[in-house]
C-alpha cells in the first residue's frame, strides 16, 4: 500500500464551506471551513482573502495530522460513526 503524502492530500477536492460573520467588534469578516476536516476554520476580512489564503493553513493543519498519524476523511468518504458502546461502558 502507497503512503499517501501532503502533496496527496493537497490536491484533493475538498468540500469548503464559506461564510460570513461578525468580529468582536461587530465587523464583518469571511470564513471557509472544509467539512471533512472539522478543526479546519480560515478567516480574512473578504472571502477573496480568503480563498486566495487558505490553503496556507490547510498545508499546515495536513501537516500536523500527518504526522501525528491522524485519520484524515477525504472527499467522498463518509464519516463513521463511533463505537460509542464500547467507548464508553
């Protein structure tokens, strides 16, 4: 089996979900958030800022998941549920 590496994962077609929403200060801003990667969440005060920007992120949250030997859910793939029975007893 093919290890698959960052350049892999960074090709994919992810699933992004864009948004808007309101600072502290009640200013908008743009966020993308990929459905796949829960934790994954890229703000910019336009969301050509943040289409142009995100990516960076992305490389670095793959990166960290990579090497921590996460499970990464690609495009397509659907999410299992867990066990819980034997999770929590």
């Amino acid at each position: 089996m093919t290890q698959k590496d960052l350049d892999y994962y960074l090709n994919l077609n992810w699933t992004l979900i864009e948004g808007e929403d309101l600072d502290f200060e009640g200013k908008p801003y743009h966020y993308i958030m990929i459905e796949e990667i829960p934790s994954f969440c890229f703000c910019a005060k336009t969301i050509d800022k943040a289409r142009e920007n995100y990516k960076k992120q992305l490389k670095l949250s793959l990166m960290v998941m990579l090497e921590s030997g996460e499970t990464i859910r690609e495009p397509g793939e659907v999410e299992t549920e867990p066990d819980w029975e034997n999770l929590c007893p």
